[in-house]
C-alpha cells in the first residue's frame, strides 16, 4: 500500500494517555481536564435534547450559538463577524483547522508553520498536497523569528499557522507581533489561519490578543477557537470558526461534505450557557491557580521551569535532573518518567517535524489539586 502520510504514527497524546493508563501514572501528558464542566452546562445539553434539538441543524451551525460566538467576539476583539455568512461551528478546532487548509492549500501550494506545532498542522497541509515550510520560533525563548518568517515567504506560499496561547511552549503573541505579521504580509496575498482554541488561558498582567483585532489580518484570516478548552468539554468536540465571507464561503464548501454540520443538542446547549460571560472570565484566575501550584512544587526539583503565560501547559528543561536518565532523548525520557516515576509528560520534539531536541518536556495543569500533588509528590526525588 502507497500510504499518504507515511511518517505518520499514532499522535504522541493518543501514546502517553494510553500508557499513563497501563501504568497507573498520574497523567500530566495529553491535554484535557480530569474534573467535569459547570452541571448548568449539562443542564442544558440534556434540556436541548428534551426539547426536541436532536436533528441535523443548518450547515454552518445552530443560528443562536454563531450569534452568540458573534457577539462575544465583537465585544472581546472588535470585530464584528457576521453569523450568517462569517461564522461556522465545527467539530473541534482539529475540524476547523483541516478544512480551511483543505479549503485553501492546492497542490503545490506552501504554507508556513512555526515550529515546535500543534502535531495535526503538517499532516493537514500534506493531505491537501501542500507543502509545509517549518520556522523555527526562537530556542529558548519561543518567541516568533520575523525575519525568518519574511524570508520564508516565496511565490508558492499561500497560508501561515499561528498558535497563540501557544501548545506546547505556553508563550502568547503580543500586538506588537501581530503587527510585524501585519507589514510583513501587507504586500503578499498569504492567508493566516489563526489557532487561538486557548484564548481564555492568559495569564495576569497579559490578556489574549486576537488576530481578529487587526483590519490587515483578520481580511484573510481564519479564526479558530474551541469549546472543548474553554469550558472543560474536550471531549464535545465542538469549535468554531470566523472569517469574511469569501474565505467563508470556500470554508463551507468543504465543511458540508467533511462533517455537513455537528451535533445539535450541544450548540444549543452552548448557546445558551454563553449568555453567562462569568465562566471565561474567571478562567485565567482559575488556571492561574493551577499553573502556581503546579510551579511552586516544581521550583523544589532541579526541573527548569520555563514561562507559563498561556494554555494550560507548564514546560520544563530536563537537562539538571540529578538522575542519569535526564541524558535519554526527550521522547525515551517521557517513556521513562512515565513508567519509573509515574507522572505522564509530552517531549517537545514531537511537535518538531525533524524530532528536534532541546532537553524540554510539557506538563499539562488543566488537572485537579489533588492530581498535581500527586504528580509533584512523584516528581519530587528529581
Ligand atoms: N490546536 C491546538 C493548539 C490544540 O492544543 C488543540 C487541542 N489539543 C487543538 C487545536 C484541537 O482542539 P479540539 O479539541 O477542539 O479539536
Ligand atoms: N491538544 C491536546 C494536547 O496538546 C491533545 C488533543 C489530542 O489529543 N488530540 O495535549
């Protein structure tokens, strides 16, 4: 068999869940929660199907959540997206993120990442016959190369993928980068597809900075968010997605015979808890007591904690660990702690196309207390 994706394996999450599992690790690997979502969220999910919401919705999504999805985006980004022809509701971010670059990317056509990404990003452009053009962001700091971004930029380049809050380095994008990003494509016709699924986990003195704010991006940009972060439901798989309407209009051709549309019960339900904007403004203090805790116990071990500005990621270099085993490559280093220890990690070389290695594991904090102290109590002999 000719395979598409012939170096593909099964995603790194899939692996370090599956084996934080079978060794009864506390698992800080994959990012989820491990408590449930507000019960009025449920309430309402289970009341929408009790009303009779249990069929196909219109393609793009229930009206009353892209009206809602509208409304908080304008009030948050300044940018008024319309609902009928500028908003989609998708199966997840993963959804939305494959179906503009399937929507956009022909054969040939390159589109830049900056590395370490988001593992589907590469995969998704390859599987559309593109061709992906890794920049590194800046070791050590994560922070964005903008010359090397402009001079990656050819006559082939059709997209760019941005992440902020960034998985897995936890750094966000300020105006300022946005607005280098903004000169630098002025001249091009480069699309930007902007994956912003953590936008409600930036942490004080910071706040999220959406591309959607700036007129020269948000006219060729597609904007991703997720529900499944936002209110502890990663297992909904429900997303969106906003963009003028000629992106948009490109976007639902290939969305209504991906996914048509998803399930309708859980828009419904969504729409209505959304009126309440109290639980993704009390999110950043929420995680921020998480990320605290989870750093305050690791300032004890010879980890290196590097910064957590954003998502619910903590990263730490492994290269003054006491144990022999901190000289292993990051992914054996993971297998490591995951089996010996008992505390699940994600190495950052997974989300570097060539594996790269900078001696830099993921904890995730999106965990209860109880969890994090039992991960850092394991962690605690490092
Ligand atoms: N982008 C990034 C950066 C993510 O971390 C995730 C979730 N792990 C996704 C996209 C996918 O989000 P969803 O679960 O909504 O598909
Ligand atoms: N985005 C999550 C992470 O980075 C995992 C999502 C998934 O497992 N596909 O851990």
């Amino acid at each position: 068999l000719q395979t598409k994706l012939p170096k593909v394996g099964t995603t790194i999450f899939s692996v370090m869940s599956a084996l934080a599992a079978e060794t009864g690790a506390v698992n800080l690997g994959q990012g989820f929660p491990d408590f449930d979502c507000d019960p009025r969220l449920v309430d309402a999910v289970t009341e929408a199907m009790r009303a009779g919401h249990n069929q196909y919705p219109p393609m793009p999504g229930v009206p009353e959540l892209r009206q809602a999805v509208a409304d908080k985006v304008q009030v948050l980004y300044g940018r008024r997206y319309d609902p009928a022809g500028e908003i989609t509701i998708t199966a997840g971010a993963t959804q939305a993120i494959l179906t503009a670059i399937l929507a956009v990317v022909r054969a040939g056509d390159e589109v830049i990442v900056l590395e370490p990404c988001y593992d589907s990003y590469v995969p998704n452009i390859e599987l559309a016959g593109g061709v992906a053009v890794p920049v590194p962001l800046m070791p050590g700091s994560f922070r964005p190369d903008f010359d090397r971004i402009a001079a990656a930029i050819t006559p082939r380049t059709r997209a760019i993928l941005v992440n902020t809050p960034h998985n897995p380095s936890a750094t966000i994008w300020q105006a300022d980068d946005w607005l280098r990003l903004q000169e630098i494509l002025a001249p091009t016709d480069v699309l930007l597809i902007s994956d912003e699924v953590y936008e409600h986990m930036v942490y004080a003195p910071n706040r999220h900075s959406s591309a959607a704010t700036f007129d020269g991006l948000a006219a060729r940009a597609f904007i991703v968010s997720s529900f499944g972060k936002t209110y502890h439901v990663t297992g909904w798989k429900v997303g969106t997605v906003c963009a003028p309407a000629p992106l948009m209009t490109e976007f639902r051709k290939v969305h209504q015979f991906n996914v048509f549309t998803v399930n309708t019960p859980m828009q419904h339900g969504l729409a209505r808890y959304m009126a309440d904007p109290q639980p993704y403004l009390q999110l950043p203090a929420f995680y921020a007591a998480k990320r605290d805790l989870l750093r305050a116990g690791l300032e004890q071990t010879r980890f290196r904690l590097l910064p957590s500005e954003g998502s619910y990621f903590q990263c730490v270099d492994i290269s003054g660990l006491a144990v022999p085993e901190r000289d292993l490559p990051e992914d054996q280093f993971c297998l490591w702690l995951t089996r010996e220890v008992g505390v699940a990690a994600i190495p950052l070389s997974a989300f570097y196309g060539n594996g790269f290695d900078q001696r830099v594991i993921r904890f995730c904090y999106a965990k209860r207390d109880e969890t994090l102290h039992a991960a850092l109590k394991r962690l605690a002999r490092l």
